[in-house]
C-alpha cells in the first residue's frame, strides 16, 4: 500500500492511501474524508500541494492486517528449489 502523509500551514495532519481498494484520504485520527475506488493517489497528493498542503512522508507501507501474517506454506514439491522426483526404486 501506498502512503503519504502531509501537512497544512495550520499544523492539520492527512493521509493519503492507495491499495488495492482505491485511494482514500483520512484526517489525523483515521477517519476517512474521501474514497476513491480507483487508483488517484497521484491526483490527490496534487490537490492538496496546490492548496498548500506539504508532503511529509511518502513511501510504501504494510496494510493493516498484513503485519504478522504466516509466511506461504511449501507446495508439495517441498522448498524452493527442490523437485519431487516421486518414490525412488
């Protein structure tokens, strides 16, 4: 997911993030002031600097949830780089 924090003369903090489900913008405690169900990051960031919101942050991050997840489990081929040549004779 895709993040940029910025910040307004008055010291008002938002975020914009972009993931699979779009980009939304949300205000310094979370909650969400747009929604936008495509990708319009870019757009967005571009709005604010035009009204004199400064980038602060910028960068890609973890999604909520995804901090923590197991790793994939191996196929049945075992690890990377090994074949199953089937029951030895």
């Amino acid at each position: 997911m895709r993040r940029t924090v910025m910040t307004s003369a008055g010291g008002q903090r938002i975020a914009i993030e972009t993931g699979d489900a779009g980009t939304e913008v949300l205000d310094s405690s979370g909650a969400v002031l747009a929604t936008h169900g495509t990708d319009r990051h870019e757009e967005m960031v571009a709005a604010h600097s035009q009204t004199g919101w400064k980038v602060v942050e910028n960068g890609d991050v973890q999604p909520p949830g995804a901090a923590g997840s197991p790793p994939p489990e191996e196929g049945p081929a075992g690890p990377a780089g090994e074949v199953d040549g089937g029951p030895s004779s």
